[in-house]
C-alpha cells in the first residue's frame, strides 16, 4: 500500500484498490459473490481506461446516461419474473459499483437515476 499524502489520492487510486480487494479479499467466500464482482470489475476497467482519458464532465455525463439507462433496466426486471439470478447480480455489481464511483465525485449521483 502506498502511504503518499492524502492531497495526492486520487479517483485512480480509489479504482485501482477496489480492484484489488475483489481480486484478493479474504473477508468472505469470493465464490458466493463472483457474478456480482464479474459485474464491479467491468464497471471499475471501463471507468479506470475512462478517467485517464476523459475531463469530468464528459465523464460524469457517459456514466449518468449509464445509471439511467440501468435503472430502466432494473425497472423493466422488476415488471417481468426474470429467472436469471446471475445475470441480475452482475448488473447489480456492475451498477453498485459505477454509483460507488459517481458518489466519490459528487454525493448527489447516487440519486441521479431518480430525477
């Protein structure tokens, strides 16, 4: 772990050591939540090629559009009985995570999807 100062962490950083943690935690059975981190580890690698090349705003804005195609998405499940749990839980890490991330950006993105 990297003990730079505070000023220097970066939204990177942040990216870098959840993957991390995914890959390599020994706090629960990785096997119960492999589709779920399937869907966190696509999200974080589409975010970290993302923020080294994107400004904010047109970052924030891709993955705003994302949020609320997402929520669609989860709406469109919620109406219909969806028999794939899998596919469910790995939406779910995929959206939990790209959330996670608009939430270190500005706190309001976590409710982004409501408006």
């Amino acid at each position: 772990m990297n003990n730079k100062k505070l000023a220097e962490f970066t939204l990177l950083d942040v990216m870098e050591r959840q993957i991390n943690f995914i890959k390599t935690n020994t706090i629960f059975d990785r096997k119960d939540f492999e589709t779920y981190n399937e869907g966190s580890l696509l999200a974080l690698n589409e975010m970290l090629a993302d923020v080294r090349e994107m400004a904010e705003d047109e970052f924030t804005n891709k993955y705003l559009n994302i949020m609320r195609k997402l929520d669609d998405q989860f709406e469109g499940l919620e109406e219909e009985e969806f028999n794939d749990k899998g596919e469910v839980d790995k939406l779910s890490g995929y959206n939990n995570t790209i959330v996670s991330i608009m939430k270190c950006i500005n706190p309001q993105y976590e409710y982004a999807s409501e408006d």
